[in-house]
C-alpha cells in the first residue's frame, strides 16, 4: 500500500495546451494517505475516470507529478506502479476455475504455492467463494464473476493501491449492498489504499472514508460523507449530495441576514464585506426546512407535491421561480397548497460564486 502525491496534475486529451480551463482533469493538488478508502464521485464527464487513468498510468499527465511514497511515478507504466485494477466488467478466464482466477495474479509474479493456496483461501473466504474455488468460471453468474474481479484485485497483499472502476454497474440492485458492505469490510481487513471510481453517491458514501467530489474537471471538494453532507464546500456539492438535494436560492444578504421576495432569513454568521459582484445564494438541505401554515412571518410558497420517502416526507413547493423541497411534519395540512417555510438557522449556508463563504462569528 501506498501514500499516493498528486502534485499541480492536469490533463489534456487536445495537446498540452496553456488554456487549462479547456483541461478534462483542472490542476488538482492533493494526498490521499496509506490506507485510506476513497472515493471518486461525478456525473459523467466530469474528469474521475481520467484521474484513475492517470494514477493507474494508463494515460500520462500533460502537466504535474504522481507520487506514491515520496516516488515520482508519472512516467512510470501501470506494471512498474505495483496497483491492481477492478473493471466496470468482469475480466476473467472462462476456462479456468474460480480457484485459478484468484490465484493468477500471484501466479505471474511467481509466488510460491504455499502462499498463493494461503491467499486464494483467504480471499475466497471473504468473499463466500470458497463453494466454488474448484468450477469453471464458465457458467456463473453476472454477479459471482464480478467477485472473482473483485479477488483477483484484492488477492496481492504487496500492492500500492486497488482501483475500482464503477465495479458494481453489472450487478443486480439487490445485491449491490451486499457487495458495497462486503468491500468495506475487505478494507477493514486487508488495510489496502483503495480508490472507488462512481456516479452513484450511496456507492460513495457507503464505502469511502473520504470522498472526492469532482464537478467539470475540478476536485470541488474531499471530505468525510458527514462533511459532504453538512457543510458543501460548492453549491454542486450540496445540489449532487443527498436526495432530495440542498435548495439553492439567489438572496441579498448583509450581515446576519438573507433577504428573499422581502422576506428576512436569520444567518448564525456574519457575511458582511461579501465579495463586490459575486452572485450571492443561500443553500439550505430540505431537511432543515419545515413546512408549516401560511403566516405573514414564514417566506409563503405553493405546495406542488408531497413525497413520501418512508423515513420522512418532503413537499415540493415553489418560491416565485424557484422550486424548493421541505421536510412536512405529520400534523401539518393545508386546503389550498399554501404553505410557509421555516428555516433552521444554524443549517443555513451562504455561498458567492458557487463556494462556501465561512461568514464572522
């Protein structure tokens, strides 16, 4: 296992172009310790995929160092970087067993057979594959052939890293979970650096330690799944985190104060000497605005829809243009879709230009 350096890296696919707004991968500098459980999340397109390419040595940056305990290996070929890689699909031999799979990637390396038996068996057995160690990979399933993936990354003890490439798109839904909790406990056991490549954030928030947010080529923010949640970095953060995700309102803030349609919003912070011209908004999770009856005190909204989620129920609403979402107590009703909003200071964020404005005491 390895500490891994990004320094100043960037990539892009048109030529090393001084224009890095044009970059796939923006400049990033950051370090991921020895250990670690990380996760890279976005929407498609977003720069995570060339990240893993980069650290994995599949492609080399157009600018910047990669280092994996002090080593610079940028220009290093992915065999001479000691990681293992899980696809998106499964990669394996159909004519050998479940057993042979396991055993391949020590095989190469010449390991001797005492210790590869060793791993094979220990790998197997965390992944309730030793039933089958001795079948053809043939004829199993979708999901069983992504496990001997999952194996076959996991069963060298000596490498730097173990990167997963959104590893669980094949699976079936019901049995996703049960793969997600089984990699977080293969973690826990054989203390590997892994780094989880996904679009879906329960994949992210359920397996990493520290998650990595990339929006538009940009790291936007790397945090515990707790920190994502509450306290976004970005307004795309609070927006792409949660579900529902974080309401993002335009307002005219001074001091200790939001104003929207007239309406005063209490702040827990100062904003005074916000930057000059900055588009300024508030973000605010649904879950710490509560819908209750119209009052000439309550910033009024229509109620468009309620949703219930099982665990809490949220109105949809609108505020003039903007669409709002709102946590609905039991007891609350309403005859006409009138409603007011209530707002829990302490979890409301301000943000000028997308970023988190900390605000004064």
């Amino acid at each position: 296992m390895a500490r891994i350096d990004l320094v100043d890296l960037a990539h892009s696919y048109h030529g090393n172009s001084t224009d890095t707004e044009s970059y796939a991968l923006k400049p990033i500098s950051m370090t991921w310790r020895q250990g670690g459980a990380y996760a890279l999340l976005g929407p498609s397109g977003c720069g995570k995929t060339t990240l893993l390419n980069l650290i994995s040595g599949i492609i080399t940056p157009s600018r910047g160092k990669i280092l994996f305990d002090g080593k610079d290996v940028t220009l290093l070929s992915t065999q001479k970087r000691n990681i293992a890689q899980v696809f998106q699909f499964p990669v394996i031999y159909d004519t050998m067993t479940v057993g042979q799979n396991l055993a391949f990637p020590l095989k190469n390396r010449g390991v001797q057979r005492r210790e590869i038996d060793a791993r094979v068996s220990e790998i197997a057995h965390l992944l309730d594959l030793t039933p089958d160690l001795h079948r053809k990979a043939t004829r199993l399933t979708p999901d069983a052939k992504q496990k001997i993936s999952l194996g076959r990354g996991l069963v060298r003890s000596d490498v730097a890293a173990v990167l997963f490439d959104e590893p669980l798109t094949v699976i079936d839904p019901e049995l996703k979970w049960q793969l997600r909790s089984k990699l977080k406990k293969l973690h826990r056991e054989l203390d590997l650096t892994m780094i989880y490549v996904t679009h879906d954030q329960t994949e992210a928030l359920t397996f990493a330690d520290t998650v990595v947010v990339m929006h538009d080529g940009r790291v936007v923010q790397s945090g515990s799944p707790a920190e994502l949640f509450e306290k976004p970095a970005h307004t795309f953060v609070g927006y792409f985190i949660g579900s529902p995700g974080m309401n993002i309102m335009s307002a005219e803030v001074r001091g200790r104060e939001a104003r929207i349609d007239g309406h005063v919003i209490s702040l827990k912070r100062n904003y005074d000497g916000l930057p000059t011209g900055a588009k300024i908004e508030i973000g605010v999770r649904p879950e710490f605005v509560d819908i209750a009856p119209p009052s000439p005190g309550l910033l009024s909204a229509q109620i468009e829809r309620i949703d219930d989620l099982g665990r809490m129920r949220f109105a949809r609403v609108r505020v003039g243009d903007v669409k709002f979402a709102a946590r609905v107590r039991e007891s609350f009703s309403s005859l006409d879709g009138r409603c007011g909003l209530i707002f829990d200071a302490a979890h409301v964020h301000v943000y000028a230009d997308s970023r988190l404005v900390e605000g004064a005491p």
